[in-house]
C-alpha cells in the first residue's frame, strides 16, 4: 500500500503521528521560504509543508512539483497554527520528511476545480479529468449509494435481483433498437433491450414473485437534450398484486431513498391524483406541486363579448401568478414572446394585474367590463398585486400543454421551484391508448401490455379511447421519476390488445407470440414498475441534465468523444458479420 | 393483495386463522371423499383439502383443476393428521372454504419437479417453466445473494459502483467484438465491452480509488461447452496499492461469501503459488488443490533403458493414485483411451502397480529392471496398493496438460473432488507473454495493461519471454473464479508494451491513445480484478455448468430458443442504419 491513510481522514487527534499519503498536486504555494502542497485523493484535500530552512533539496524538489502531479509524501501530522475551517483537514498540516514522485502530468487543458475553466467539449473529451472535480464525483458518490439503499430495500422486501439478457429480439413496436449482427447466424441479428418489459413477465409467469434489475437499457432515437442512447433503468416486478400493492410498495421506497440519502422524513401518503385532473389543472401528466398556481378555465366567463380570439377557441384558461403584479410591460412582452416560441407555440397572451384598490387592469380592457373581469379575479381568488396570464386556442390539449410551460416558467421566475423542496404525487387513472397523429392509429400510452381498467373492459370495443389503465407514474417536482402498471396475464386479453393496436395476429405472434404462449400456462396476475435511476440520481444531486450523473455519457449525437466511438471497423470485421456498408450518398 | 400469507409462511401455530393463499397446482390427490391440493409459489407448498362432504360443489370444483393452474383459496389453517417431515408447512393445512381460478394452464411439456422429464432443448424452449422447478429458483436466489454480499463487502471497503458504457469503441486485440451499427452516425459501429478494463483504469486516472461493478460483458466466440456469449463479471479496480493489497481486499470478500452464503469460516491464508510450479506439479495454471496427486518428473529415472517412446520425450511425469492398484485391465485401457482422445492428445500411457509385497509391476517391464521401478516408487513415495501413471511427450507444456486431464479425471474416478469441499489458492507470478502459433509473435498473457515485476523490466528489451508480471489468479477447486493484475500506469512503459506485442505506433495510438494520453494527466499507481461471476456461482451451487445459474441463457449457438433470436431485420431498419446484408453463399 502507498498509503497509511486517505487525504480526508487525518484530524488534530492524529499530531505527532508519522504518517504517508498519496495524491494529486492540487494547488502549491511559496510563502517566506516554506512550500505549501494542497495533496488531493478522493476523500479530501491534505496541506503539506515543506521547509527550506529544514531541508533545502526536499522543499527545491516540491517547487518543481505541477498541478496534478500524483505524488507520496511521508510526514509528521502537526496542528497548524492557521487553521481551515472550510476542510475537515484544516486543523492539522503535514511537516513532510519525503516525497516521491509517482506520476508527472501535463498541464491539464482545464482548472480541476469546483468550478472549472473548461467548456463542456474539452470536459468530455477529457472526461477522466473532469471526474476529478468534487462536484462532479460527489455525483458518482450519490448515485452508488442510492443503488445501495434501493438494493438494500428491496431485498429486505423479498425482491431478487435477476439479470435478463442484453442479447434479445427486436421489437419495432415502439422507440428504435439498436441491433447487433450475429456472426454465428449470419444475416440475423440481436437487439439490446429498450427495457426488460416482456422478460420480467416471463419472470413473473415462471413464478419469482418479486423481481427487480438495475439495468442498462438503450433506445436509438434522436437525442433531445436530456436523452442517453443508454440510460439505466430500476426495474420491478411483482405477482400477485394489484395497483395499491404496488404504489404502497414503492411509495416506501422513495421514502427510504428520501430519508437515508436526503435525509428527509416524509411522513404523509403520495398524493394520487388522476390523470384527467393533471391535465386540467397543470396541463400536465407530470405536474410539479411545489407550487400552486392551478389552472383556472374562463370559457365560461370570457367567451361572448366579442373578443376574436377567444371567440374561436376551444379553451381559454389562465395561471395566477400571486405578487406577481409588479411586472414591468417589458416583463410582460418577454413571456409572451415566451410562449410564442416555436417549441411552445402560443399565438400570444393575455395579462390582467389586480391593483392594490381591487380593480382589475388587463390587456383586453376595451372587450370586457370590470364586472366581467371582477368575475374572472373571483374565479381565480386573486388578490391585489396578483398577476393573471390567460392564454387560449383551438386544441384544448395544447393549449393546456402551452399554459403548463408558463406556470412553469412563472415558477422559476418567482422561485417557487426550490431544488431542496421535494413535492412527490402518483398520477393515476391514465388513458390506455392515445391517438398518434403519425400513424394514423391508437397507440399504447404505456405500452401494450398494459391492465386495461375493469370497469372499462367493457368499452374495448365500443370507444377504446376513454377506456383508462390501471396505470400510473410517480413524479417528484415535475419530473417524471417511474411508472407502471398492473399488467395483463390472460393470453386472449392481450391478443385483443394488440388487435386494438392494429396488429395482425400473424404479426401479434411473430413479435410476442412467445409472450402470449407463456400466458397460456398458468400466468399469475402482476403488475410492476421502472424507474429513470439517471433521472432520479439528478434529481437528488439537484441537477439541471442527467449527464453529470453518469460517469462516461455521450453528447447529443451517440459519440463518446473521449473514446472516439463509434467508428470505423476493419473490413474484416464486416466480412465475418456478412454485412457491408450501404451508405446514402448526401 | 391476492394472498394474506405466501405458501411457505404458515406453521402449526397459525392453527385456526383464517387466511388467502394463491399460488399454482403443483399436484391434486382424492382419497375418500376429499381432495388434496398442493399449492405452490416460490416460497414453498402448502397443502389444501377440500371436503365433498361438507362442500361437494366447492370439491366438486376443486378436482376439475389441472396442474399449473394458478388459484386464490380462502380457508382455515388446520394441524394435520398425517404430518410431513420433508415440508416446512407439513404440520398444517389449509381447510378450503373458498376457490377462484385466476387462470388456468394448458398441459406443461413437461413436469414442473425437481426431476423433470424434460430435455435439454424442451426446457430452454419453456424456460419460464424450467425457471419454476425448484433447483432452478434456487440459483438464481443464491446468485441474488451473492451480489448482495458482493455489493455490502466492497461498499464497506469503501468501493463505489459506477457503471460504465456498454456502447464503447470497437478493440480488435483480443477476442471478437459485438459491434453495433450508429443510425446516427452512419458507417460507423460501436462495440459492446469484453470487460471495462480500459474504463476502469481510466476511472482511476479519475481519482476514483475504488471502483467495481458488477456488469455485463460480451464476447463473440465460438461457443465452447459452458460459454455464453454475455456473462457477468465482478469487475474491480484499486489505485495506490501493489498486488498483495489487492490479494489481500479480495481473499477477505472470498472468505466473506464462503461465511455468508455457504456457512464455511476460512481462517487460513490462501495458498500463493507461483504459476511455474502450478504448471510443473498439476500441469494447469488452475489446479484443482482439494487432492494431491502431483506430478512427479521422471526424466532421470526413466531415460536411458531403450524404451523409445521414453528416449525421444522432452518430458516424462506421471503422477500416484493412492490404493488403485485394484484397477482391472479394463479400467486401464479406458484410461489410455481417455488421454489419447483427440481432445487430450496423449499417444498412449504407462502404467505401474505397487503390489502388497512392495514390488513395483509395470506396462514397460521388459525395458525396466526391479531397481529402476523402485526408484521410481521411490520418486512417487508410493505404497503398496498404489497406481503409477505415466505420461510422455515431446513437448513439456503439452504434455503436463494432458497429464493435468488424467490427474482430474483419476480425482473424479478416486471420489476426491467432493462439491462441498473447497480448495482456494491465488496463482502468482504469471509469465507476461505467451508465443501465439496462430499469430507467429508474442501476445499479453493476461492483457497488454499488465505491470511486469519490477525485477524483470529489464528483460523486456533482451529477453521478453522470461518476463513475470504483477498478474494474479484466483483458483477455487480447478476453477478460475477471478484473476487481475497491477497495471502499467506509465504511458512510456504502455507504448513499450504495445511495441512488443507487434502494435506499430499508430495502431496503438488508434486503438488504445486514449488511453495512454490519460496516463499523462498524472494517472496513480493502481490495480485489480475481475471475478466471473457465473462461475462463481455454479461454484456455489455444485453446478456443472454456468446455464443453469443464468435466467434466460443461450444455447450453443449464441440463440435464445425461447425468444427466437437473433432473427431477420425489417429491411427499413437495415435501411436505417445504412447497413446491408453480405451472406456468403454456402
């Protein structure tokens, strides 16, 4: 060992022991003929002296020490007369007796430092660098001991742990595979999992009860800030259970992950709130509750007085915005350039202030009265000094999707969205299938193997479009943490589905026959969910991107610019696969 | 929730409550007026009566049951009558008073027990089902423990999991890559990891420390017996330590799954033994330590008498069979069949008797006098009743490998290769390098990242042949669970390396400059390991093969039988991916 302790664990308790330690050149300073090396490893930052007047060539050979240099020194631990209240080690320095050089290094092409000089580009490139930042492994640290504690609580749940193959079947149903060309059966190829969806009901059907993975999973899709063509998925599984088994379940999960990694004690049942009241409300299946600010619908109050714009809509609905009246005209054009945006589509928006005598002042003044406009503070039981912003259109979803996106931002403007805050909810009572303007057809909304509800068996037929799943995601500020559903067991249910779905039952078979065949022997009920872990570990480490939550991630076109992949192979290679390349000339 | 209790929870003094089981038809008996039913889920079986006399349509219902059907019953936990000692629920059961088919089951191919009738191809097929029967549970329950004990020795160690990519760059040394085509960056591939050994040095470079994972990896190989082409490794890394550090953490997560999941206390200190002697006196640089039977040289004895076969060998060793000297003629011949088997290679064997008066009767007795085969005796310190078997050859390491096959295969014969005994050893002191034939130069033994000893450097340059690296194995009954080296951390050192393994520099700078370009940002001395995880576990499990510990694995093939794939591609996901199909015409 090079060591006898870390850079983080030597206290004043230790003065007076000889000790050696390793590490990184952090910073180096001369200060009237002493040296002063801050020594880094992962635990912490250890101060190092050296005296000129003690020994000349040992303190000339640590001024010749770089940033970044890996190093062991041997020392005595003495209080220092200087404490750092800032480090655990600030009460004790090293008196070094040696030094030896492990390991030169460049200069680094940016500062290791919590805040860094370096652009994302030369972070990535140089990942291995950037890891050395203290935010970006402390990252890393939370990450390894939320897997922990949600291995930890599933296990004592009676939850195993099984691995599923990363070598399956392609589905086209659904986001892209990526494939893998089998070079012992030419011509066919493998594809990694979007998810272990199928396998863990496979699992279920051969009786294991409770199921759970943390698992790599991909999706080749084009990539939105935010996506990883792999992602890491808690995947669970359980027999025998119906939704409020499995809420409960996981419900006490994200509250062991609250309490042993935020400390946080949440005391309270999850909110359950369906998903017709999330659109409603928040124009959102994924509302943040930290903040209120509900949707308030004025079709009623509004309409009939002549103003064009609302006249023609399918939905007219507004945000309160409390204190919010102090906004400057200037304030008020940058939000409706806002929602004007292209990725938020609004044709623009409407404003009233109630001032500080009740009045109610708004942008559409010449089309309505103030009774009218008394009615609409009322509905809203805004107060003066509130701001209202209304916004309308002729797609009653949109336009709610539009108003979601302002509440949002009116909740980052006014700082309602506190990272230390955590407001958790289930929304339930999902559609099982929506429309998908693409295809032209119903679309799963979680996906085919959904439970459909009992009581709306019934309208399979009839309108499957209001038939709703007994479905449900569990969100934490806005952010869609997990979701999942009871499952269907019986083979003849799903073979419906699917035919719902528009598939063939040759097509049905050939993609899930071995799913359905499996339902045919003894297929218990069951039901699960997944987690985001990349989301969730962002969110706990307060995080803007998943990005930095994961070791090595790829940027937004698939590449790994640090490992330069993907890349060419060697025509070889090809030749052995049996495939070639057939590039579309551009 | 469909149960109140599982079908292994109930014990005599649940006598009277009233409970909800559910679980599937394991086995229906009727005897005089009554049925049995034998419940089963994964926790155990708990027997059911149901009564014609007091319910004769409930039993009515009872006996249309068939096996595997999955019920919920209502009933009252009774004492038995006839108790069974073999079951942990056997003092009891279950007084129906109520039956609900959850669903019903076509005729099992065949039977879910723990003798099943079904072959090899049938249960892969019906994996799901094969995945009931309590032997292959019971694998899979223990592979969960493992990795939990895994995961809680090496967090306590201070090790953090951090995962990393299993889209990497394609490196041609080595095995074959699975590579997987970019859509988005089209001609170009990924590869999926052999192992992370490359990002876990980089993880250290990083400052990490101390990194595992326990992770997927894949390599496209010609599957042998008992390769898959994805299995999981328990992949770890270590910075400032030297190799008896890292024998030292790993020897105690050794000692901690024996104490945890087999219930043996290792206290001794794992055996250390250089791989020459592994080779010299078992003919393996994994022997199998449970029993002795080393080899013994017999060069100086045997040569010079005019037995040819003997005169013209490079090597001549045999190895003593305590008390099989009963072993008939016939038993010899199949023995000489054994070794010369085209797998083994052997021309042929000597053999040699010591009878009960001490004199020593061999094949080759008319080229040896009484006084050499004594010596002989002598060499072996055989007894009386022993058997002496011979091997030549004309290559030594060929030969002490065929030797090796007939020492184990006299263990297994002898009974001394008990499943629930376990030998543990680390092989240290591996050559560097090994002449490849195929390649005609020299290759790393372990990997091109391996440190040679410190004393051998020099050798690099005049005699790389002879050079020993910090490399070492971990050997559990013949079965090399684990093995890892310490790793060059010095990128002159690495470019050394690649130069002697035939890498000009800009194929090491293409394949592996990331690499050595991280070695000059102050990369830290460091080392590791990676255990096979299946192996392990079939280790623990007394299992012959690694499939039977792995859910869902592949056939000989690289096929999922069950899930059909690899398979054809849509030709729009062909085309997507600008890739297409080269068969070779047979």
């Amino acid at each position: 060992m090079y060591r006898t302790d870390t850079c983080g664990d030597l206290r004043l308790s230790d003065a007076g022991r000889e000790v050696t330690l390793a590490g990184w050149v952090q910073r180096l300073r001369k200060m009237g003929g002493m040296t002063f090396v801050d020594l880094r490893d992962r635990y912490g930052i250890t101060q190092v002296v050296f005296n000129n007047e003690v020994d000349a060539e040992l303190c000339d050979r640590a001024n010749k020490l770089g940033r970044e240099f890996v190093i062991q020194i041997i020392g005595t631990v003495a209080e220092r007369s200087a404490k750092n209240a800032n480090l655990p080690t600030g009460d004790i320095e090293i008196i070094a007796k040696d030094l030896k050089v492990l390991n030169s290094s460049l200069v680094p092409p940016f500062t290791i430092e919590d805040d860094t000089d370096g652009g994302d580009d030369l972070r990535m490139k140089y990942r291995y660098l950037d890891l050395r930042r203290a935010p970006v492994r402390s990252n890393l640290e939370l990450r390894h001991r939320m897997t922990m504690e949600v291995r930890r609580y599933l296990d004592s749940k009676g939850f195993l742990e099984i691995e599923t193959p990363m070598l399956v079947g392609s589905t086209p149903e659904g986001a892209r595979d990526f494939v893998v060309p089998s070079r012992m059966n030419p011509g066919q190829f493998y594809a990694l999992p979007q998810s272990p969806q199928t396998l863990k009901q496979l699992l279920m059907v051969s009786g294991m009860d409770r199921y759970f993975q943390i698992v790599k999973c991909f999706r080749d899709e084009d990539l939105r800030a935010d996506r990883q063509p792999e992602f890491t998925q808690i995947d669970c599984e359980m027999s025998f259970v119906e939704q409020d088994d499995v809420i409960g379940l996981f419900e006490g999960m994200a509250k062991h992950l609250f309490k042993t990694i935020r400390g946080v004690e949440l005391t309270e049942p999850f909110q359950c709130m369906p998903w017709a009241d999330a659109m409603k409300y928040y124009g959102s299946d994924k509302p943040d509750l930290r903040f209120g600010m509900t949707f308030v619908e004025l079709m009623d109050i509004l309409k009939g007085y002549g103003f064009a714009v609302f006249e023609n809509a399918a939905y007219i609905g507004g945000i309160c915005a409390k204190g919010a009246a102090t906004y400057t005209r200037k304030q008020l054009d940058q939000l409706t350039d806002f929602v004007k945006r292209p990725q938020i589509g609004a044709k623009g928006m409407v404003y009233a202030r109630v001032e500080a005598d009740g009045n109610v002042k708004s942008s559409v003044d010449k089309f309505y009265s103030q009774e009218v406009l008394q009615q609409m503070k009322e509905a809203f039981a805004a107060e003066p000094g509130d701001l209202i912003l209304i916004l309308s259109g002729d797609d009653v979803m949109k336009t709610r999707k539009q108003l979601c996106e302002l509440r949002l931002e009116m909740g980052n403007q006014l700082g309602l969205r506190d990272k230390n805050k955590f407001a958790c909810l289930w929304v339930v009572d999902f559609p099982m299938f929506e429309w998908s303007e693409e295809e032209q057809r119903l679309m799963a909304m979680h996906h085919p193997f959904t439970q459909p509800k009992q009581e709306d068996i019934s309208k399979l037929d009839t309108n499957p479009a209001e038939v709703r799943a007994d479905a449900y995601d569990m969100v934490i500020n806005g952010v869609e943490v997990g979701g999942g559903s009871i499952r269907i067991h019986d083979s003849q249910l799903q073979a419906k589905m699917f035919e719902i779905l528009g598939f063939t039952p040759e097509k049905a078979q050939e993609q899930f026959g071995f799913l359905m065949n499996a339902f045919k022997y003894g297929a218990p009920p069951h039901g699960g969910l997944a987690y985001g872990l990349d989301r969730w570990v962002s969110l706990f480490a307060g995080l803007d991107s998943i990005r930095d939550c994961i070791a090595f991630p790829k940027n937004n076109s698939g590449r790994d610019v640090m490992l330069d992949a993907p890349a060419a192979l060697d025509q070889k290679q090809l030749d052995e696969l049996q495939i070639a390349l057939n590039l579309i000339e551009k």
